[in-house]
C-alpha cells in the first residue's frame, strides 16, 4: 500500500497562495484544469510538507527543462514550455514565451509613472535598483510587461517570485543570468520572498552595480518601503502606482464621469483593462459592493502590513501590534480603523451639511421638488433630529466590538502610520484664517473605497423604524439626497488631492476656513505673493448663492491680508465654463482632466 505521504512519489499541482480569512492566514494550492483555476485548502501541519513537495517537483522539472508555468495553458489548451536558458531554481521566463507573455499588453494605454520607469531602464548604471510598488489592481505588472517590450528581448528575463523562493536562490539564478549577458531583469512579487527585505541589498550592491538593470515589483508595499529604510536605502529609484488621478483613469478607461470615478475609482477594473491580481479577476470592480471592499482592505491592504511586518527584523518589528497579530486579530483591527475613518467622514458630512440646517441643501431640494407636486417634503414631516440624534449614535456602537485584545491608541497611531506609508490615506492641508497652525484632514486615495463603505452606512443607518413608516419611494429619494452630499463633500477632497499632488515647488493647495463658512481651496503662490480661491460644487447649474464666500469683502480681504493679492476666483462644478455674478466658473472634468499641465485652464 502506498504511503499517504511519499515525497518520492507524491506529486503536488500548482502553486501555493496565501489569503486571510477572518483574521487568520491560510494557505492554499491553486493550479488549472480545463481553464478553470481549482484552489485547495492545505491544512496548518501540511503547509511544510507541501513546500517541500512543491520545491521537490521544481528541481525534477527544472532537470527536465520544463516547467508548469501557475498551472497556465496557452490559448491551444497546451502547458506553457518555458524557454531556459540554463537551469533555474526560481521561475525564470525569456524568449518566445516572454514575448506572448507580454504582447498582450502592447495594444493598451501605459500610465504617467511609465516614463519613470523608461527613464531608469536609458539610464548609466548606477547601483541603483528600480522599485514598483503599491496595492493591488493598480497597474503593476501591466506596466512591467509593456516596459519589456522596449528593450531587446534577447537580453531581458521575468522572474514570477513563489512564497517558497528563498535569497540564495534567487542569487544563484542572477548569476547564471549575468554569465549569458542579460541585463535586463523584471522580478515580479518578489515581496513574497520571506527573507527579501532583510537581504535586499544583494541586488542593488552585487547585480545592479555591475551594470544589471533590476526591475523588483510586489504588492508588499510597506515591504519596499521597510527596505528602503535600511537594505537599499539611497540605492532605488522608487515608483508607487498607488494613486490613480482622475486624468489618468479617464484616458486609460475612456470614462469622463467625474461620479463613475468616485464610485469605484483607485483601481483598474477588470472589465475595462485586465490588470494584475489574478486573485480578484472574477469581480466587475473592487468596490462594486461592501463585500469586495471588505475583501480588498482584507487582501490588499491588511495582508500588505501584516506580510511585510512578518519579512521585516525576523518578525520583530510589530511593536505594539505584536498582541493582535499573535492573537489573529491585526486584519480585523486593520478594517474597523479604515471603517472608523470613514465613519468620521459620514459624521462630518451629516453635522456640517445636515444638522446645522435641517438636512441642509437636501431638505431644501426636496422640499422645492415636493411643493411642485403639491405634497410637504418627507424631510418636513419626520422628526429629522430624531433621526440624525439615532444615525450618529448607531455610528458610535458599530466601533465598539468586543476583542480579546482591546485596541489602543498605540496600535491606532501604528496602524495610522503604515496606511499612511502605504499611501492609501493622505493628510491634505486645512488651514484657519486667524491661526497659523494646520487641521488634521485625512483623505483616501482611492475614493471607490470610501465612497462604497460611506453608501453601506447610509443604507442600513437610514432603515431606522421612524425612517420605515414612509413610501419606499420617499425613502430612497431622502437616501439619494444623503449620498449627494456624500459626493459633493468627496469631491472637495478628491479636487484638492490632485491638485497638492501637482503643484510646483512654491506653490501650495489648502482649504481655508474662517469663523464662519469656508474656501473650498485656496491656491497660494509663496514667491509671486499671490493666490486664487475657489468653491466646490457637485452641481451642474450656476447660482449666485454658490459664491457668495468668494465674494464676501471680509473674507477676501483676510486672505489678502494673509497670502497677497486675490488673482483669481473660480466655482468648479459640473456645467460648462463661463463668467457668472463676477467670479468664474470651471467645469470640473476640464479642470481635472488638465492638471499637471503649465495652466489648468
């Protein structure tokens, strides 16, 4: 009989991944039959012997000259024949197979941080590694196969890094490469590797110093930003596609709709261009729902900082976090902070848009839309306090979940911390007219995120009893009033992120608020002494009341005071341009779509 485990005998398919579930990583094996990708769970006590299998089989296929390339079969329904130029320990793709592996990806658009990337590759050699980074479904290694097909083919190699690749091995294989005259090397999720940020530095002071071109992408950010701060520190040239600008994912996509990009922009769907992440080819789009936006902070974001915290000092760099990681609950600790942000944000949209005026500009629409039908608003007829009073205290509760371990202030200020360095939240500035000091104001770069977890809330906030005694059909136009404001208030962020991203040196982009109301934003030029402001608005017609900030003479006469003389005032909304009740008005597609360039309009 056999054995129930003979490692001569035994053979594993596929490949090993890794996903969280409920807090606690998993292992699983995933390989194709019929062009259908099987995924299998390995138990905890297996997961050695089942690496050991899986780089058993790679050494006697490896002998063989052949290798199962992740299961893949080429369109004809044959296993990819992998083109070797010596033996590889690590998975090695050249030739003719590297170029069907990326010719696909030729025919499509490249994002704006491509000419960096061509940049480092026309460059001397100067020990210097080439790193690109950021989450996933960004663009990634859609950008590094496009790369490869500028350079000469024969000297260029892509190397898929598994979990159970080690540095030596690796080593060993630049190499073999090296001696047949490859200068040009793409090493794919190389974040994988468990001891890479800790040996980092082999690449950059040993291959990339005698002249090789080293291309390292991963999903891993926090991983690279680790390894820059001590392997290869002052030794890469750093590429981060994390943040997807409104300009790009409108010429990439071919979607004008300043809305679209706030429902699911921050990544590439699927649909529209076939990105990285194999792991959530399936889904229309990232944030298409509560649940995939649960599963992509799961994946993406929680799996990032818990992975390269595990690769970083032996594990000895969680700080405080090292009690909830023990304890299985750093994923979960991870996603109710991102949930807390944005329960934040809600919070603030409802005190400054709805209860300090009655729902505000919402119950004022639907007050108007109802009095043409000859009915009294639903916003008129329920006790709004009431409703607002049980919203925010619903919000409080949903943060109050028991744990074994109770989270703290030090694990938020960490947690705070990696999101920031993965560039997932940013601080954009807020300033007050009569202190010099800066508000705290926390934006997320990916705006579908936000937004889909904002709407959720909504949505099960507003099926409060009180809320239920109306028509469904009141009830959903109250609910899509909410979400407007949402968006509008979302876009005062997004505006405001893009533009601090692209200003020159001496120029700055804040938000100015003074005792009463605010500029949605204010451009401020340090060495001309000048600055414009401008109001925000998610609306397609002109009102004179939407400027009435801009032209206040106290307002504007404290701003000069402040920043130099007034050059410009401007409404960006959604209508066309023109010149309206003495100030300008810019519509907010043409002004996005042109940022960056010399004049935005």
């Amino acid at each position: 009989m056999k054995k129930e485990h003979d490692s001569e005998n035994e053979i594993i398919r596929g490949n090993v991944t890794y996903k969280t579930i409920r807090g606690a990583r998993r292992m699983y094996l995933q390989w194709y039959e019929d062009g259908k990708k099987i995924s299998k769970y390995v138990r905890k006590a297996d997961e050695d012997k089942v690496l050991g299998l899986i780089a058993l089989r790679k050494r006697q296929e490896a002998k063989k000259g052949l290798y199962d390339y992740d299961g893949m079969r080429s369109e004809s329904g044959m296993v990819s024949e992998l083109l070797l130029l010596q033996q590889y320990e690590t998975r090695v793709v050249a030739g003719d197979e590297l170029r069907r592996m990326c010719s696909a990806t030729w025919e499509f658009g490249r994002r704006d941080c491509c000419s960096e990337l061509s940049k480092y590759l026309r460059s001397d050699a100067d020990g210097k590694v080439c790193i690109v980074y950021g989450l996933r479904r960004t663009g990634k290694t859609f950008m590094i196969r496009q790369a490869i097909g500028d350079l000469p083919l024969e000297k260029s190699v892509y190397i898929k890094i598994q979990s159970s690749d080690e540095m030596s091995m690796l080593n060993r294989d630049l190499m073999k490469l090296s001696s047949e005259g490859i200068s040009y090397v793409f090493i794919d999720e190389i974040t994988l590797m468990s001891d890479f940020i800790d040996s980092a530095s082999l690449l950059s002071d040993i291959y990339a110093s005698s002249g090789m071109k080293i291309v390292l992408s991963g999903t891993d950010s926090l991983g690279f930003s680790l390894s820059l701060d001590d392997e290869l520190y002052d030794r890469a040239v750093m590429i981060h596609t994390t943040f997807i600008p409104f300009r790009e994912y409108s010429r990439l996509l071919g979607i004008d709709d300043v809305d679209e990009y706030i429902r699911y922009g921050g990544t590439f769907r699927v649909g529209e261009l076939s990105f990285d992440d194999e792991d959530l080819i399936d889904e229309k789009a990232s944030f298409a729902d509560d649940e995939t936006v649960r599963r992509y902070i799961d994946t993406s974001i929680a799996r990032n900082i818990q992975h390269s915290l595990a690769g970083y000092k032996a594990a000895g760099h969680f700080r405080h976090l090292a009690d909830l990681y023990e304890a299985g609950e750093l994923t979960n600790a991870i996603n109710r902070l991102i949930e807390d942000m944005n329960h934040r944000f809600l919070v603030s949209v409802l005190t400054r848009d709805f209860i300090s005026h009655d729902l505000g500009s919402a119950g004022q629409i639907e007050r108007k839309r109802a009095a043409a039908k000859g009915k009294e608003g639903i916003l008129d007829r329920i006790d709004t306090k009431e409703i607002l009073d049980k919203l925010m205290n619903i919000l409080d509760i949903r943060n109050k979940e028991e744990l074994s371990v109770d989270i703290s202030a030090d694990h938020v200020n960490e947690i705070r911390q990696y999101l920031f360095m993965l560039d997932l939240i940013v601080n954009v500035p807020s300033e007050t007219i009569d202190s010099a000091g800066k508000i705290e104001r926390i934006v997320f770069s990916q705006p579908g995120l936000r937004y889909c977890q904002a709407q959720a809330l909504v949505y099960s906030l507003m099926g409060s009893d009180d809320f239920l005694k109306y028509p469904a059909a009141e009830r959903k136009e109250v609910i899509d009033l909410l979400l407007e404001e949402v968006r509008g208030r979302m876009l005062e962020e997004m505006i405001l992120l893009e533009t601090v991203k692209v200003l020159p040196r001496g120029k700055r982009a804040f938000r100015l608020e003074f005792e009463a109301g605010e500029f949605d934003m204010v451009i401020f030029d340090e060495n001309e002494l000048n600055c414009e402001i401008y109001k925000i608005k998610h609306s397609s017609k002109a009102d004179k009341k939407q400027c009435r900030h801009l032209l206040d003479k106290d307002k504007c006469s404290k701003a000069e005071f402040r920043y130099g003389n007034i050059s410009g005032k401007y409404v960006l909304y959604n209508g066309e341009d023109k010149n309206a009740f003495g100030v300008g008005y810019l519509n907010i597609t043409e002004y996005l779509k042109h940022l960056g360039r010399e004049k935005v309009f």
